[in-house]
C-alpha cells in the first residue's frame, strides 16, 4: 500500500499561506500527501524549511519505509570528510520522512523512534569506523585482528531502546576491548581509540553548513569528569563493580552495543549483569529513585503549581521521565531474579511488570497509553524548530501550534486534556515512589518496651542514617501489629532479637516498607517462632521469595525442584563458575527452606506434609549438587574411574521425615570397576579419588559460603563409622554388610536411600544398591541376636541420653527414638522394602511380628510425638520447654497437636509414652 493510502490525520495548519506555498511544489502528487505536507509546512517552520529542501527526493521516497538503509547505502566507502556530508544528507530525508509518518498516523509510535534510532546506530559506526582507519592508515593504531579495532559505542538511553525522540541528541559509552592488544601497545591503542572517539563526536554533532547528525553525549560513561572519551572495559568494569550507583545500574537497563565491535560490547554487557541485576529483590532502588526523582526536580526548577504553559513535558510532574523511572525502578527490583523483565522499551517493560504480577494491567495499560501520548506532544514540540527541547510553549500562540500539531483546533481544551493526563500520571508514580507519610502516633509502650526500642538505633542494620529514615517509615506499623499481637512483649522481644542479628537494613526496610503485607509475616514470626525469626535474621533475603509469586503455589515435589535448582545452579556455573554454583544453591534452598517454615507455622501444611517437603528439599540439593561437585572434581583430576558413584541418604533424610533443623546422615559407595585410577591432568588411584570426591560433596553441602551453609552432614554411619574410609566401594560395602556389621548397623540399613548419583553407570550402580539393601535385610534379618542386641541398644542409649524432661518426645524408653528402633527391627526381621516408621510398623504386622491393636497404638503414638517434635524443631533450636517458648508458640503448638492446653499435652505424652514402652517391651527378649 501506498504512504498516501496510509494517511490516517494531518496537523491542523496555523499559517496557511506557508501551508500553500509547500503544496505547490507538488502539483502532481496525491490529494492525501499534499493536504498532509500542507499541514505539516503550515504548522512547523522546521519542517517546511526541509519539505523546500528535498522537494526533489520527497515524492520517490515515501513509499519505501526502509528509509536508513536506503539513505546509506555505500557510506562505509566515504573518506570521514564526505561522510559527514553525507550524514547530514541522510539525516534530513530521515527526519523529514519521519515527521511526516509520525504526523500523517502511517507509522506508530514505535516505528518513528525506531528508524530514529536505526539511524544514529548506523551513523556511529560509520563515523567510529571511519576514524579507527584512518589511525590505522597513519600507523598510529597498532596491528589487531579485532573488529573495528576492539572499539564499541554502547547506546544508551532512549537510543538503546529504540526509543530516539524526534530531536534527540544521542548518549553513547564508548569503550575498548583491552585484550585485542598486545600489553606493550595498551596505551597506544589507547591514545588513537581516543582520537577516534573525539572525531566521531565531532562528525556527528558539528554544526555545518550542511547542518548536524546528531548531537553526541558521551558523559554517561565511567566518572565522565576525569577520565577519557573512550576507556578499556577493564577500568569501566572496576569502577561499575566498586562505585557504580544506582542511577546507573538504571541507564543500563537500556544498554546496547549499537555501533564498532557489537561482539566485544555484549560481552561486556554479559559481563556487567550482576551489578545491574541483583540477585536479590533490590526495594532499596526506590528510595534512590525518589531521591534522583527530586533532585532533578530541584536543579531543572521544576517543582511547584502545575501548568501547562512552559511544562516540561519529559521531566516536570506526570511527565516521560516520571513513567521511566516507574517502570526501570520496578524493573531494578525483580530483574535480578527474572530475565524476562529485562526489558529495554518502557512500554515493553511495563507489559513484562504487568504479566508477571509487579503491576496491575490497569495501570501498565494507562502508563503506556499515556506515556504515548506524551511522546507524540514531545515529537511535535521539537518539530516546530528542530530543537532539543522538551518545554512546551509559555505563550498562546505556541501552544496553539503544538495543539495543532496534534491535530486539534481546541487549545484550551487540548491543554485542559493534557493538565488531566499529567496529574494522572503524578499520582499512579507519586503513590509507588513516595507513599504517604504515616501519621499515627506510636501506641503505647510499657518502660520494657520502650527501653528495647531505645537501644535499637546502636543495632548494625540502623546505624546508616538511609537505613534509620526508612525505618521511621515502618516503625509505627510494625509497633501497631504487635501490639495487637496475642503475645505483644514476646514479639517485641524476639524480633529485637532478630533486629540485632541483621547486618545491614537498608535493603530489608525498604522491602517492608514497599510490601507492608510482610510486616504482618515478620510479627507472626517473631511473636510465635524463635528459631524461624533467628533463621530469617541469618538469611533476610528469603523474603525475597514471599514475593515472588509462587510462595502459595503448590508444591513441586522432589522432581520439580530438583529441575528447577539443576536450571539455577547450571546459570550460575556458567556465569560465575563454581562457587558462584554453590551459592545459587544455598540462595534457593534457603528460600524454599523459609517458605516450608512458613507454611507450617501458618497451618497451610502439617507435620507429615513438611517432614515430606524438607525431605524433598534436602534430596534435590544432593542430588544437584553432586554432579556438579564431580564435574568440577574431574575436571581437575579427570572423569570418575568405573561405573561412578552414589550417595545413599540414611536415617531421616532415607526415611523422609526431615524437621527444620535436621542434619544429612550420608554415606557413599562407587564402584571402580576394575580401572585403577582416574585419567587427567592430575590423576588419582581410584580409592583415594572416591574419597576426595566426597570430601567435597561433603564441603559444597556444608562450608559456609557468602551465602551461608546448606546442611551439616554426618557420615558416621558409614561402615566402620569414623574409622572407615569416608567412600566405601560396593564390593566392600557388600563383604562389610554381609560378614562385619553390627545389628544397629542392619537396622540403619533399613532407612538407606538412594539420593544422588554421578558417573557413567551410577543409575545401575543405584539399582544395584537397593537389590543389596534387600539381600541383607532379608539374610541378616533372620539372625536370632536381632531382638536382644536391640534390647541392649536401648538400654545403651537410654541410659547415656535419657529425656530430657516431660517435653521431650524423642529420647527415651516409649518415645520417637524407642519406635522408630522397633519399627527398624520389623522391616529387618521381615526383609521389607519400607523406610517410613508406619510403613515398617506396618510391615512387621504383616509378618506377624506385632498384632494390629499394638500397630495402632504405637503409629497413634508416632504420630502425636512427631507432630510435637517437628513444632518444636521449628520454633526453637533448644530442647522443648513449655514454660520457656512463650505464648505464641504455645498456641501453634495447641494448634498442631489439637489439645485445649499445655496440661492436657503433657498428660497425652505420658499416656503414649507409658502404653509405647509397655508395647516395645513386651517385644524384647524376656
């Protein structure tokens, strides 16, 4: 179709003899074009001026939207003088047939600032280009292979997003590959990079006879105020990486390599992402934002009444800049944990934020519609002179020109329409930067509470004086919940506690302060659970995930998780290597470790549902975690000699029944299939290389890292316990279990699961384990001694660690320990597959090791002191005191376990304990 069949509005003319005068020098082109090319001379001097100019080009050229590549084809055969002339050229019929796209309705929006864009991308590199050959052809540029010498211009702003405005001057960043030289010819290479970079300024943005191309801003680089036009990418990444500020990480958000080396520029771009995008949810952005917000504001003197005449329509109030910082602020926020709202576009980056939940769809759809429109008002304020400015008109007449530009002949009505639009914008962004100031007064505080809250401004996380003015934001609505909370003198003291733990506070407020739902989360805790409120202040970014948006998903199962932390710990390795792996492990583990906590204590989950889930939890990050450990082992000392390994989890983790403060009981066993020794650059005998491996499966579950520690892992149960090797071989395994161990060791076999395997074969070496776990059991379980080396096992343990109190439902003659024991010994003497107490309790009624009455009374009994033990496990680290947890624990413990009171809990414990031990005696060799 035709650009004439296209034509969808014109401006209204306001001088309309300059309005015929451009129509007459088209008397043989379309009705539609002239009446359009009438308006626009008629309304824009500029234009007109131009529309004269080109009047030969003009009429061949509309019908081809291809306009950059057209108007500069062949220009990288130009020498850097006629370059510039031919530039200019190009800019003029680009602009021109731009304007009249834009004007006419042919072109939306985001095509006019595109072929913009295309346009300042093409001249850059053209004239970068042009001058790096020239330092070549002078012999001041030493010999590299690098494209265009190793040097790239990074469009910044609205040019990286393809967002140019009408009459923009372009930022650029331009820097050097550094390792495209020798090291002997760095400061060569930098010196003539630099001229180059001057020159291609100077191409672009000198004003001419023939006019300008672009304006050219090149001070968004590294401390723009003592270094030079063009640096290495080693120093801008040294200073990004230690004084990179947060309006930066902003500018990058529309980063991109337009121009020079676009390889060596996405590199660097690849390798500047974590100081744009934080790995952790970064609420602290807004405060920076608002205050970058204001500070414009102040130094442009834009604050005050709000009028249209003389309103800056990019910066002042409800203005472009305003829609910006909404979208790029809330973009700082996620982007770190979601590639997908990496967007460069502001309408592309509203529609992200919008689809995954940061906005409602309401208000991306009216930013966006008014962020258009403000662009189209800015498009046709620097149309009337060609001018780079976004003020519209103090006077009558000029606004009457811009109103006609936008195609309406009333302009008190168009400027009532536009004050509307700006005050609507003014409030969707003013309520997200800069929330009402709370008002209430504190409420009131007993001597002990106010003396707690007077010793909090000593705490680490609020001696910053940006960490106390956020904090004044959400101190009186975090008094006011927990002074409505059951137990107010509990909450206030533990989550004083929790305050005194954290090390930094700026980042925690400001995620409180955005998102006040989770004052409410942080009262529950601290009022009902210390050991989750301790465990929050060791790993605050857990909050993170509240947030995220599948906290109240359902849950994924061992599976799910285990494909979703492989993704996370794979990113990382290939991003930052190693130890970046293991720290994006402990980042999830911790955020899934919180979220089962939560749901516990919320009563969202029961016990038996979060045994399941830490199980599940703890299974995925071995079974991760292991073959990148052994890949990064091999590649050190080459491939697992054999068939490869397996790590077996024993005790609670075999059995899953995890609580929120279980240790790993590990072993593993390979198989090395004959081959002596590994084959690589280091290699090792094939014992020794089993138990290094281990060694640092053991580590990367357990050292703390930055990012704090996964698990402790016990290994004791391996055989010969402490004395043995930490990696056992199966054939050893094989021989130890058959001839060797002990009866206790037998019945720890009855929990053994595979959980993580490594090496060329170790999905059969794994099956092969559990046939052998079978085989034992049901050879070693028919052994006479099974029942009386328990009886004397029990008498061993209880005797060295008896209960600890009337609370204690774990150790002790009658209690979990006792069953769990007896319920081993069922699924040994029966040679049965199950893990689980019940399931093996249930196994020896089967057998006819127990009838069903003592089956029920010993599984009700499990149960009930499980409960109780996996409560306590969440809400302290120190053993079960009824007196001692407080009121709010004492109510989720109710809760859990169904009681009326802490008496009638106590009283439950004795009568199962009483009727257990009576049972499991009975069982034992009289």
């Amino acid at each position: 179709m035709s650009f004439h069949d296209r034509i969808t509005r014109h401006p209204l003319p306001v001088d309309p003899a300059r309005a015929q005068d451009a129509a007459a020098l088209f008397p043989d082109s379309p009705a539609a074009l002239r009446d359009l090319i009438a308006a626009v001379a008629g309304s824009s001097p500029f234009l007109a001026g131009l529309i004269r100019q080109e009047a030969d080009w003009l009429p061949g050229a509309l019908d081809h939207d291809d306009v950059v590549a057209r108007e500069t084809a062949g220009f990288q055969d130009l020498s850097p003088d006629d370059l510039g002339v031919a530039l200019r050229r190009a800019k003029r019929r680009v602009a021109l047939q731009a304007a009249l796209a834009d004007l006419g309705g042919v072109w939306p929006l985001a095509q006019v600032t595109q072929a913009l864009s295309d346009l300042a991308d093409r001249a850059v590199d053209l004239a970068l280009r042009a001058h790096v050959a020239s330092e070549v052809r002078r012999g001041k540029l030493p010999e590299t292979d690098a494209d265009a010498g190793g040097i790239f211009a990074l469009a910044m702003g609205k040019g990286g997003a393809g967002e140019l405005n009408y009459s923009s001057d372009i930022d650029l960043i331009v820097l050097f590959d550094e390792t495209a030289y020798d090291d002997a010819d760095q400061m060569e290479a930098r010196a003539a990079l630099i001229r180059a970079t001057r020159k291609m300024a100077a191409t672009l943005s000198d004003v001419t006879e023939h006019g300008y191309v672009f304006r050219t801003d090149l001070r968004l680089r590294p401390d723009a105020s003592v270094t030079p036009v063009c640096i290495s990418t080693a120093a801008a990444l040294a200073y990004y990486e230690a004084e990179g500020r947060t309006w930066e990480r902003a500018a990058f958000i529309k980063a991109r390599a337009a121009a020079g080396n676009i390889a060596a520029g996405e590199r660097f771009l690849a390798e500047l992402r974590p100081f744009v995008w934080r790995k952790h949810l970064d609420f602290a952005a807004i405060q920076d934002a608002h205050d970058m917000r204001l500070r414009i504001r102040d130094h442009k003197g834009l604050g005050g009444r709000l009028e249209v005449a003389g309103h800056n329509i990019k910066l002042g109030r409800g203005g472009i800049r305003e829609i910006e910082f909404f979208t790029q602020t809330r973009q700082l926020i996620a982007g770190g944990r979601d590639p997908d709202l990496r967007v460069r576009d502001t309408v592309g980056g509203l529609a992200a934020l919008a689809a995954k939940g940061w906005i409602p769809d309401a208000v991306a759809q009216e930013l966006t519609d008014h962020y258009r429109e403000h662009r189209d008002i800015e498009h046709r304020i620097q149309m009337v002179n060609d001018a780079q400015t976004h003020s519209l008109p103090k006077d009558g007449n000029g606004l009457r020109t811009i109103a006609a530009l936008m195609g309406s002949g009333d302009p008190d009505g168009w400027q009532a329409a536009l004050k509307a639009r700006l005050a609507r914008v003014h409030e969707l962004t003013e309520e997200f930067f800069a929330p009402d100031e709370i008002k209430a007064e504190r409420p009131q505080m007993s001597p002990e509470s106010q003396a707690i809250i007077d010793r909090w401004q000593g705490y680490p996380a609020l001696r910053s004086d940006r960490a106390l003015q956020i904090f004044r934001r959400i101190e009186v609505p975090l008094l006011d919940r927990m002074s409505r909370a059951g137990h107010p003198a509990e909450a206030l003291a533990r989550f004083d506690s929790f305050l005194a733990g954290l090390p930094a506070g700026v980042q925690l407020f400001s995620l409180f302060d955005a998102n006040p739902q989770l004052i409410d989360l942080i009262v529950d805790i601290c009022g009902t659970a210390p050991a989750l409120a301790a465990y929050l202040a060791q790993h605050p970014s857990v909050l993170d995930a509240v947030l995220g948006g599948s906290f109240f998903a359902p849950w994924p199962g061992e599976t799910g998780l285990r494909t979703e932390l492989d993704r996370a710990v794979q990113a990382a390795a290939t991003a930052g290597g190693y130890e970046a792996a293991l720290d994006a492990a402990r980042r999830w583990a911790h955020e899934w470790h919180f979220r089962i906590g939560v749901h516990h204590l919320r009563g969202l989950i029961d016990a038996d549902e979060a045994a399941g889930q830490y199980a599940d939890l703890a299974g995925a990050c071995v079974a991760a975690l292991f073959p990148v450990t052994a890949a990064e082992f091999a590649r050190k000392h080459g491939p697992a000699p054999g068939r490869g390994a397996v790590v077996v989890g024993m005790g609670s983790l075999g059995a899953r029944v995890l609580n929120a403060a279980s240790d790993l009981d590990l072993i593993v066993i390979y198989d090395a299939d004959g081959i002596d020794a590994s084959d690589g650059p280091r290699p090792l005998a094939a014992r020794p290389y089993y138990a290094r491996l281990t060694q640092a499966m053991v580590t990367a579950l357990s050292a703390p890292t930055a990012e704090g520690r996964l698990y402790e892992v016990d290994m004791r149960l391996r055989p010969s316990g402490r004395q043995g090797p930490v990696a056992t071989s199966v054939q050893s395994f094989e021989t130890y279990q058959m001839e060797e161990a002990w009866t206790w060791e037998h019945l720890a076999l009855t929990r053994a699961r595979v959980v993580a395997r490594s090496g060329g074969d170790a999905a059969a070496l794994a099956e092969q384990i559990e046939a052998l776990r079978l085989g034992v059991l049901r050879r070693r379980g028919t052994d006479p001694r099974v029942m009386a080396d328990l009886d004397q096992m029990r008498t061993r343990l209880f005797t060295a660690k008896p209960a600890s109190g009337p609370w204690d439902v774990r150790n002790g003659p009658g209690r979990l320990q006792d069953i769990d024991l007896l319920a081993q010994a069922c699924a040994l003497r029966s040679g049965d597959p199950a893990r689980g107490t019940l399931a093996q309790l249930r196994a020896g009624k089967r057998a006819g090791l127990m009838d069903a009455k003592a089956t029920e009374v010993l599984s009700s009994a499990w149960r009930a002191f499980w409960r109780l033990h996996a409560a306590g496990r969440l809400l302290t680290d120190r053993p079960l005191d009824m007196q001692d947890i407080g009121g709010g624990a004492q109510d989720f413990l109710l809760r859990e376990v169904d009681a009326p009171d802490a008496d009638a809990i106590r009283d439950r414990i004795r009568d199962h304990v009483s009727r257990a031990e009576a049972l499991i005696t009975a069982q034992m060799p009289q």
